[in-house]
C-alpha cells in the first residue's frame, strides 16, 4: 500500500496510524524522488540512518496522538484518562478501602454512643460512626470501619466485644461477615462500574437499583436477583421479591438508595433489615444482603528445578490469592483457569517448576473439581491457606 501522508488518519472505526517500517518507506521514497533512485539508504548508510531518526519521532508522535484519541471514552482510556473520564458519570475511581461490618448495637432508647468501637474475636478495632444514638426500639443497625487498612476478615457472630464501654449501650454483635477491603480500583474494575453506573436512570429497576449502589463510595461488589413469579425459586427467594446481595458500602445509604428506587408491590429478601425514614418521617424496613465470606485455599504438588526458590513458591501462593480476591460475588473457581496464576505465565521464573496437581481447599473442606459459589457468596483467599509441596528432579 502506497502512503499519501504518515499522519494519523480518523477513519469510523478510530484513528489509524502508519507503523514505523511504512513511514520508513515513505521517507526513502521521497528521497529518492529528489537525489535519485540510486540512493543507498540501508541501515549501514548514514543518510538511511538519518531517514530512521526522522521515522521514528514521527512514529512516536502518531502513537501519542492515537492514545490521546482513546482517552475520549471510558472503554478505551486508562489510568488518569479513565478517572477523567468516568466524572462525567458523577462516579469516582475508588481508592484503597477499609474492611467495614455492619454491627447491631443494642442498648437502652437515646444513648448517645461517641467516638466508640467494637472488638472482634481476634483483637481487630472496628471502629463506629463519630455518633450513634440508639433509637426507641433499643438496637439499631450501623456500619462500622475496621481500624487498619485492607482485607479484615470477621465471620459472623464474632465481633460482640464493647471496646470503648458506654452507660447504655448493653451490647454489640455482627450478623453477616465483613465486607473485606480492596486496594486501589483496577481500571477493569473501573469500566465495568461505570458501564453500571449508565443504567441509573434506566427503565428496569433492578438496573437501576445496581447502578445507583455502585455510585456509592466503598462498594465493592453488587448482585441483583429477582424473582417476579409467585413461588419461591431455586436461590430460596420468595415470590415477587428483589435480593441484593452487596459488599462494602455504608448500609444506611444502601438501604436509602434501595427504598427510593423500590418498585411498587416488591418484597425485599436479605439477612440484614435495616430502618430507613422516609420524607414524611416515617419508619421503613429495608432488607439487603451482605455476601458469604467462603475461604479459599489450596494444595498444590510440583516439581522444581534446582533454580525453584522460596520467593518463587511466595509468588506462586500471591498469584493464586490475588486471583480469588477478584472474583465476583456468586463466581465460579474454575480448576482450568488456576493454572494461568499458579503458572506464572510470563514470568521467567515459570520456567523453574512444573505443576502435577491443584485441589481447591473451601472452607478447610476439600472440593472436586471447580467450586461453584452460591448466589449470595464471595470467595476469600489468604496465602496462609495455601500449601505448596514441592518435590525435586525437575
């Protein structure tokens, strides 16, 4: 193909751009229109040099402006262009998040709670809302922060300590597991929240719904389940019901957004019921559902190379919890794909081992084959779980 120019050419399916070879020819050819067409300007030739240096900046320039033309839309810019991009839609990239819990606190009507915080069984601070005020009913539902940064696992039913006693509040106890950190949101992550986030003002409420909660701070993970026919389906769903099934997040806000957006004549179906008052001051009770925590390890068998090292193993064993850790809520762990992060496809080191087998370990109880999570479950892995035994001759 003949060049007619070495710019950039907006075409309907995007910018399109010489490569460098094709800008290379073009340069050569016009050269030769000029001196002659027995002009050397091969690799080895100064002037063919000369002719390399001038391709190659344009080259660069046309990729520059291809990119710059990507960062237009949220499915093809990254990193700041993404964030740039996705304000438009009101919505924010999420920095690294807190582990947070929703906790029922019990205790006598109008206790003022300050600056309080809870303790789980294994010493972690969960720590509450600047205030919290016990209403009439004696217990209300809040959400509470883990004091450090990152994943925090309290299953359920273990945070029941007071930490900071108060005269009033009688007692504190989680009721679902808590929704674990994350680290700064992927630019996957990103556009797919932001592909949600469209759906807001969409006709299908549950679209709505969905989109509305992962415009919320904090929000992690969001399914939707409906059943709109009159018996109870295979999740245990009752009929004409909505399950929201959401990780992260300040549950009062949840609650609120659910209310507001609530189709008329649904039920709600959840393991956790919070209060939420309406414009005209009245009481209603909103039921959402905070995700199973399922523990994830594994075991693996490999052979080593006399290069296969501890650090290798630690990244084999990071690889495989980094994998879990992004799985959705109701995802299946598919035995097929493990091997691509025990792997360490693209890594040199991948050369040092060879993998025999993989088990999946779900709740210290070993599974065959792939496990399916349920509807309402989020998979967690933590390295420790994970066992690696390792036999020479590789």
């Amino acid at each position: 193909m003949t060049l007619t120019t070495v710019a950039p050419v907006i075409t309907e399916s995007g910018p399109i751009a010489p490569t460098y070879f094709e800008i290379a020819e073009y340069f050569k050819k016009r050269y030769r229109e000029i001196y002659g067409e027995d002009a050397y300007l091969e690799n080895d030739s100064q002037d063919g040099q000369w002719v390399g240096v001038f391709s190659r900046a344009i080259s660069d320039v046309n990729a520059a402006i291809v990119d710059t033309y990507s960062t237009f839309s949220p499915k093809t810019a990254s990193k700041d262009a993404l964030s740039r991009n996705v304000a438009i839609n009101g919505i924010t990239r999420q920095v690294p998040t807190f582990s947070t819990v929703d906790l029922e606190i019990t205790g006598v009507a109008t206790t003022e709670i300050t600056k309080g915080y809870a303790l789980d069984d294994n010493g972690n601070q969960w720590v509450l809302p600047d205030l919290v005020i016990i209403p009439a009913s004696g217990e209300t539902i809040i959400t509470a922060t883990a004091k450090n940064p990152g994943a925090v696992l309290a299953m359920s039913n273990t945070i029941k300590i007071i930490g900071k006693p108060t005269r009033g509040w009688k007692g504190v106890i989680n009721p679902v597991a808590s929704s674990l950190g994350m680290p700064i949101e992927s630019d996957a992550k990103l556009k797919q929240r932001q592909a949600l986030s469209v759906a807001i003002p969409s006709q299908s409420r549950t679209d709505s719904i969905k989109g509305a909660i992962f415009s919320l701070p904090g929000i992690s993970r969001c399914k939707t389940y409906e059943n709109d026919t009159d018996t109870i389906n295979t999740f245990g769903i009752p009929p004409n019901s909505l399950c929201v099934v959401v990780a992260g997040g300040d549950v009062s806000a949840i609650a609120d957004v659910m209310r507001v957006k609530k189709s008329l004549g649904c039920g709600w179906y959840g393991n956790v019921d919070v209060t939420v008052v309406d414009s005209f001051g009245d009481e209603d009770t909103v039921s959402l559902y905070r995700p199973d925590i399922i523990n994830i390890g594994f075991k693996l068998n490999i052979v080593g190379s006399s290069e296969y090292t501890k650090e290798i193993e630690n990244d084999i064993k990071q690889n495989l919890a980094d994998y879990v850790n992004q799985l959705d809520i109701g995802d299946r762990i598919m035995m097929n794909k493990l091997w691509i992060p025990a792997g360490l496809f693209g890594n040199l080191d991948s050369e040092t081992y060879q993998i025999d087998s993989i088990q999946i370990i779900a709740n210290n109880m070993p599974i065959a084959g792939d496990c399916n999570l349920a509807f309402n479950a989020v998979a967690y892995c933590d390295i420790d779980n994970i066992e690696i035994n390792t036999s020479g001759g590789f």
